[in-house]
C-alpha cells in the first residue's frame, strides 16, 4: 500500500473571502496593497520599454546608414558567437554532466565539484590570458616554431574560432550544473525499462535521458548563449565586433548616441527571441519523470582504459579552463608584486577594492530588499488564492538579466538624461543648489539603477525559492493568533529567508562586481573598479598588471562557485 504523502508547503486552507474583511472592500484593499510591487516592477521595466520604444519609432535614414557600413558584420559575427557557444557548452557541458553521473572512474567525487570552478573566471580575463599565452609571440607558439621551424603555421588563438573556445570554457558550466541535475533527478526504473528493451547505456542516454533531461539543458545552453552574445570584455580584446560592442564603442568612444541606442533597440529584439525559444522548448516539452529522492540509478563502474580516459578528460578540462588561467595569473601577480610594471599597484588596489565593494554592496543591498517585497507580496496573495497579478509582476521583474548589461545601460540613459534637466531646474530653483550640470548621469545612482535591473532575478530567485520553503500554515496559525502582516514578516518570514537573503546578496554583488559594459558607460568619472582596472590594462597589453586585481576577482567569484557546491551535495543521494 503507498504511503501517504502531504505536501507540508501547501496551506490547509487559505484565507476566506469573507475573512478580515475579503470581500468587495477586501479586494480594494489587496488593489490597494499592490501599488508598491507595481511602482518596483514599472521602474525596473522602464529602460526595457523605453528602448522597444526606439524599435516601434525607428530612423529609417539612421537604419540605412547603419545598413551600408556595420549592420550587417555585427549581425553576422554575433550570431556567429552565439550559435558556437551554444554548440560548444551544449556538448561539453551535457558529456561531463552525463559523465559524473552515470559512471564510477578514479577521481570522479571531487570532478563532479571542480568541474563548476571555471564559472568564477569572467570571460574578458579568460581572454587576455589566453590571447597572452597562444598569440604569435606568446610562449606556445615561440616552442613550436623552435621545435618544428620557424616557417611552420598554427592556428591563431586571436580568431572566431578562439573567442568561441574562451567562451565555451567559462561558460559551460551553466549548462553542466542543470544537466546533471537533470540526469540525477531521474529514478532508476527508467534505466531498468531500457535495459528489459534491450538498449545499452549509450542507447539509453539518448532515447530516454536525453529527452527528460531536454528542458534543463535548454535552459542552461540558452543562458551561456545569452552571455556570449551580451559579451563586451573578451570580444574586444578579440577584435571581434558583435552588438554588444558596438554599443559601448559607439556610445562611449565615439559619441555616436543615436546609432548605439538603435543598435540596443535591435539587441532587445536578438534577447527576446532567445527567450521566447526557450520558453518554447519547455514550454512544448511532454517528457515527465518521478524524480525526488528515490531510488536512483547506480553507476557504471568503468575499467582498463576508459576509467582513465574519463580522468584524463576531465583533468584536461579543468587545466585548460582553470588550472591553467590560474597558474599563469599567479605567476604574473608574484612577478608584478616584486618588479611592479605599472607603477605601484598598492597606491590604487585599496582605492579599487573600495569602489567596487560600495556599487556592489549598495546594488545587493537594493535588490534584496526589492526583491524581499515582491516576493513577500506573492506569498501573502497565494494564501488568499489570488496570487495571478504578483505571478506577472514577478516574472517581469527578472526580465533584465536575460537582457545585455550595455543594453541596460543604454536604457538607463535614456531614463535619466531627459530627466536631469528638468531635476536640475528643480534644484536650481527650490533649493537654491548652483547646480552641477548633471545630478543622475554619470553618477552612483544610475548605475545602480543599471545593476538592480540587470541583476534582480539574482536576487529575486534565491529569496522567493527561500520564501517558497516556509510552511503557510505558520503564517496562517500566526493571523490566527491575531499577528499583523508586518509582525508574521519580522517575525516569521525573516528568520526563516535570512539564508536565502543572504546567498542572493552574495550572488548579486559577485555579478556586479565582474560586470563590464554597464560599469564602463555609466560610471562616475574617475571611479574605476577592479573589474575596469584589469580590463584597461589587459586593453593595453600590460598583462602581468593585471594579475592582482584578476585574482582578486575570481577569488570572490569562487564563493558563489562553493555556494552551488554545497546545494548540489545537499540534494544529490547516492544509491549504490
């Protein structure tokens, strides 16, 4: 006989209409109640909707010209960028996953978790390094012309090819965590089905585990597609001009205003149809598996030489994605620290590690708390079973990390520069301030405002999961007891989410502290991060100046790396 299951998140019963008042002056009141998740959710989509603006009214003549010279080679080369990546982290990132999780080899425990580390590396100095390394005159080639002569030809690391091995590199690993998710997730009567039918492991994989498993690893080749397209960093030091820089060269080297906001516009339009395809593809998906914590499949135990082929694939893997970048950064920082090569690096380290600690902690401080009123708000609608409009507002709200970090700054812009003169009349006329040319351009406020749009689905997602692992019935017997809204909040909710508070901070500040177009084009003059530091410097090819503040970045990056280490081990269940 089954057992019997309840479902502990679900309420008993939720708050009737006729209730503290829910009946025709109860739903004006939860209309009421919901102006400040629509002001948040409205100001969050204002650049996103000021920009398909541009795309509904645009200049034709502005097209035309844009036609004859560029259009065409950036629409060409981003497509070309983002299908490659895709390819790439696609089969890479669905192999290993596929690899840890199906089979036993020497080493495997501890490459399920490293395989994750090149993920802390932003792809710009993922790109200097191996543009450093590989380039004509960089060591490699310098070998192999001493061993096989000098007139001898190898492929050029500074190519399309290159760039889409870079970023392949740093970005599989986003579809690696979700494919093995996926393939763990799956119970072993599915395997034991497959092998009654006669298939073999490998037959198994893609008439059975590939297909259930095709939503996630949708979503996470989508993802890494979407960071190579919205790429400025690594493109540059490429020479490979895509939409995303363009923008920032446009805007932010040429002056050329309306031609980058034009470019943003039709970027919104490439982001969009990467997301409706991916809604698509899960969307149609009709695969369905028991998953939980059942009994799960157990691994094939490899032997002779296919379990040291599996190790060996996996050491090269994460030498060339990380043990590699890491060994030639550190060999550079110990070098820079003892013969310093651009001046001395100690006088700006501690200026740049301010910078970037105040936009990065003020950006996660904003949208948490953002994110803890939207999502306290659904909850509290859910237990009233009108939890429709915040179900809209919340997916809105997260819309902006799909979205280029240049083209959100571009919105942005185009938000506050209209309104700063009018600000400006204000403060010269009420206030008496003198008035400096411009209050919200180029300065720490609208480059938050950039982060909080770009980055609140970070946010948003870790405290809503959070929020979604509280029993209502608590919330429930605490309304019971005569607890007003604000006093479940502090009391209940608080406590509980503080967790989920504080992995998204962390997940928000790493994210803004190794973002670099909205930072460069909209950040007050003079206030540089380490991220702009190292990108400037490896522009300029002082490459073991860039050490220090590289390191210093992907060593906070590894924390949010760690974080998704502990989840996977808490829920993964090994059955042998």
């Amino acid at each position: 006989m089954p057992a019997l299951k309840i479902d502990m998140r679900k309420p008993d019963y939720v708050i009737p209409e006729n209730a503290a008042g829910w009946g025709l002056n109860g739903r004006l009141s939860h209309l009421n109640s919901l102006w400040i998740p629509l002001l948040i959710t409205f100001v969050i989509l204002l650049p996103i909707i000021v920009l398909a603006i541009e795309i509904l009214v645009p200049d034709v003549e502005l097209w035309q010209r844009l036609w004859n010279t560029i259009l065409l080679r950036v629409i060409a080369n981003t497509l070309l960028l983002t299908i490659g990546v895709g390819v790439g982290t696609f089969l890479i990132g669905t192999a290993f996953a596929w690899l840890v999780t199906a089979y036993e080899f020497p080493g495997r425990r501890w490459f399920d978790h490293a395989l994750l580390l090149p993920l802390a590396i932003p792809g710009f100095i993922m790109g200097f390094i191996f543009v450093s390394i590989f380039e004509f005159a960089g060591p490699v080639q310098t070998q192999l012309r001493a061993w096989f002569g000098s007139s001898s030809w190898f492929p050029s690391i500074s190519s399309p090819g290159g760039l889409i091995l870079v970023l392949t590199l740093v970005l599989y690993p986003y579809v690696y965590i979700l494919a093995r998710a996926a393939f763990r997730e799956q119970a072993a009567s599915t395997f034991e089905a497959a092998q009654i039918m006669g298939f073999t492991r490998t037959q198994t994989f893609f008439k059975l585990v590939l297909p259930l498993a095709r939503p996630s690893i949708a979503a996470g080749t989508i993802l890494a597609m979407m960071e190579a397209m919205t790429d400025y960093g690594a493109v540059s030091f490429f020479g490979f001009p895509t939409l995303s820089e363009r923008i920032v060269v446009l805007w932010n080297t040429e002056f050329q205003h309306g031609p980058a906001a034009e470019l943003a516009s039709l970027l919104l339009i490439f982001a969009l149809v990467l997301i409706v395809f991916e809604r698509r593809l899960r969307g149609r998906a009709k695969y369905y598996q028991q998953g939980g914590k059942g009994r799960r499949p157990r691994r094939t135990m490899l032997s002779g030489w296919k379990k040291w082929g599996a190790t060996s694939a996996c050491v090269a893997l994460i030498g060339f994605a990380f043990a590699l970048p890491i060994v030639r950064l550190i060999t550079w920082a110990l070098r820079e620290i003892r013969y310093p090569s651009v001046g001395a690096w100690q006088e700006v380290y501690w200026e740049y590690i301010g910078n970037t600690v105040l936009l990065a902690g003020t950006a996660a401080t904003i949208v948490i708390l953002l994110a803890l009123a939207i999502a306290y708000k659904a909850r509290s609608n859910s237990l009233k079973g009108s939890n429709k409009s915040m179900r809209v507002m919340s997916r809105l709200v997260t819309l902006g990390y799909a979205m280029p970090g240049s083209m959100i700054a571009m919105g942005v812009l185009l938000v506050v520069s209209p309104a700063d003169g009018k600000v400006t009349q204000f403060a010269e006329n009420f206030l008496g301030w003198s008035s400096p040319a411009y209050i919200l351009t180029g300065t720490i406020a609208a480059l938050s405002y950039a982060y909080i749009v770009r980055f609140m689905s970070v946010g948003f997602n870790s405290v809503d999961s959070s929020m979604d692992k509280i029993t209502p019935n608590m919330e429930c017997a605490a309304r019971t007891l005569g607890e007003k809204p604000r006093g479940v909040m502090m009391k209940i909710h608080m406590p509980l989410v503080s967790t989920g508070m504080a992995a998204g901070a962390i997940l928000v500040f790493v994210d803004v502290m190794k973002e670099l177009p909205a930072t460069l084009l909209l950040r007050p003059f003079g206030m540089d991060t380490l991220a702009l530091w190292s990108y400037f410097l490896g522009m300029e090819s002082f490459w073991q100046a860039t050490a220090i503040p590289a390191l210093t970045i992907i060593v906070v990056g590894l924390v949010p790396v760690f974080i998704l280490m502990r989840v996977g081990d808490s829920n993964s269940v090994d059955h042998h």
